[in-house]
C-alpha cells in the first residue's frame, strides 16, 4: 500500500521537479490550458514524451519556486517567466525545435459542445439542410427566428444561420439547440500564448516567420537606417555607399561647371559639348551587335559553295542545257 504524502511534501517535491527542469531546459512554452481535460492532457504528454515535459501547477507554487531558484543559482532569466503566469496556464519544457513542438501541441484538440454560459472562442453558423427533427420541434427555430420549412415530414433550416458570435455567451435555446442537431462546434487544447527562449521572451507568431519574411524585414529595417542616416548627415555602413554616390555627384557637378577635371569628367564634357556623339554611338552598338548575327548566314553560304563547285570538275552537271 502506498504512503500517502502530506502537502509539504508534495510541494517539496514538486519544487525539486521543477528546479531540475530549470536547470536541464532552456526553452520553454506557455499553454493556455482552458477547458482542457485530463485524459486530452494525458494524450498531448504522450506525444510529446521524448524531449519534451509538460508541467502543471499553481501559479503562485511555481512562481515561487522560480524565484528561490534564481536566489540559490543566480540565473535570473527565468524570472520573465513569472509575469506570464496569469490564469490557468501550464509550462512545456523542451529540448526540440519549437515550432514543430507547437505543431504537435496543435493537434491533440477536441470538439466540444456548447454549454450554457461558455463564452464562444469561434463564431457558429448552422448549415441549411434537413435537420431530421420532427414539425414538433419547430419551436427551438421560431425562437432564435431561424427560416424553416417541413420538408417529407421533417424540418428544413432555408438559409445559413449565425447562430452564435465569437465572443458571446452561449444561451440556453443555443445549446438546446446545436445539441439536437449533433453539432460540437468548438474545440479545446492546449494554447501557445509565450515562447522563452534562453531568456528572451516573444510572441508565438515568430514562429511561423519564413528566411524570406527576416530578410524582407532586414531589408526593410536597413533602408530606414540608411533614410535617417542620410537625412541627419551621419555615416553609417548603410548609409556610405549613398553618401560616396552623392559626393561623387557633386564633384562631377563642379567639374562641368568649372575648369577643373579628371578622366571621368572630360568624358563627359565631350558629351556635353557635342551631343551627336550620343547618337552616334548609340547605332554603333546596334550594328556591331548586328554584324555577329549576320556572320552565320554568310558563313553558312561559303560552305555550301564548294559542293557546287566540285561537281563542275567531275564532269556532272545538275541541270541540262
């Protein structure tokens, strides 16, 4: 027979657990866990067990725990951890990719029913079609004024209904309602809501960002440098290779416009003073891009010459006189 342990106990327990997983783990997720079961729950530990550990508990345990072992080991880091600890959440401990682990947690969810009270996580529209219910039954859709007909003795529903909308309480007609009609419109699991990292605390959307999404975002983030660089006058590496364009620019632009020059600058001031030369070597490009086009043919022809010629000199001749 088992010993069965005290509460002092067991929280001392439970804080060598969670210490030593504090100390194994760096990475960790925060799951909402409302209207979660214990057999769901048991289900998302089995799929995870390999490198990763959930762990449940009270909030005010855990949060003391984590500190007492910030005092006795000096890491700190996990100190973020307590300001997420807000309502019935749980901490998943992992040694694996945290968006696969995400991805395993997503799919141990189950349909649920709407019960009274509850506050709808999606909205609900109940489909048109035969319902199966006897013309007694009519009064459920005369209330929630849902369009009806009996159709071969049962009732009809005419039109998509939304029943329900996300964020409203479900009534008692609502969930006498989708109860008779076999409908479990919401779905239940475990929640990512924060991701810790090594002491980094984000937003589980970051998990979803692709290499393409971080380097339009670098893109993006390099460009505001360089517009702010170049708009106060200061030098920074996004910013020189504008600010060395434009400074060549303007020494260009003294040199036009005095006697001063360099190689560049003469080049372009014999533009400038003789502008045909811009049509003139506009066409020279083109036929010389035209003449090695024009070579094939020709030699294409030559080779097809001596053929002729060799049946001159055997005495041959392909058309009579």
């Amino acid at each position: 027979m088992a010993i069965k342990r005290t509460k002092a106990e067991k929280k001392i327990a439970y804080d060598k657990k969670l210490c030593s997983l504090l100390d194994e783990y760096s990475k960790v997720l925060i799951a909402v866990a409302d209207n979660v079961g214990s057999t769901q729950l048991q289900e998302i530990r089995k799929g995870l067990r390999g490198d990763s550990i959930v762990l449940m508990g009270k909030n005010t345990l855990i949060r003391r725990c984590i500190k007492v072992h910030a005092e006795k080991t000096g890491n700190k880091d996990y100190l973020e951890l307590s300001n997420l600890l807000i309502g019935n959440v749980g901490l998943i401990f992992t040694k694996g990719d945290l968006k696969e682990v995400r991805e395993e947690v997503a799919k141990y969810k189950v349909g649920a029913p709407a019960r009274v009270g509850l506050v709808a996580p999606v909205d609900v529209v109940v489909p048109p079609g035969n319902t199966g219910l006897d013309p007694s039954q009519t009064s459920f859709f005369q209330v929630l004024n849902i369009p009806t007909k009996i159709n071969k003795g049962t009732v009809e529903i005419i039109t998509p209904v939304e029943l329900i909308k996300k964020g409203d309480k479900v009534g008692s007609s609502e969930s006498a309602l989708l109860a008779k009609l076999g409908i479990r419109p919401f779905s239940y699991g475990l929640v990512i809501s924060n991701v810790y990292d090594s002491g980094s605390v984000f937003s589980p959307e970051v998990l979803d960002l692709t290499e393409e999404d971080l380097m339009d975002k670098f893109a993006c983030g390099v460009s505001m440098v360089a517009s702010l660089s170049l708009a106060i006058s200061y030098p920074t590496m996004a910013a020189a290779p504008h600010m060395f364009l434009n400074a060549y620019k303007n020494v260009l632009a003294v040199a036009v416009e005095t006697d001063y020059s360099y190689p560049h600058a003469d080049k372009i001031k014999e533009y400038l003073k003789d502008p045909s030369k811009f049509a003139v070597a506009a066409p020279a490009a083109a036929a010389a891009s035209g003449s090695g086009a024009a070579a094939a043919p020709k030699e294409e022809e030559k080779k097809d010459e001596p053929e002729e010629e060799s049946d001159g000199e055997m005495g041959f001749s392909l058309f009579d006189d």
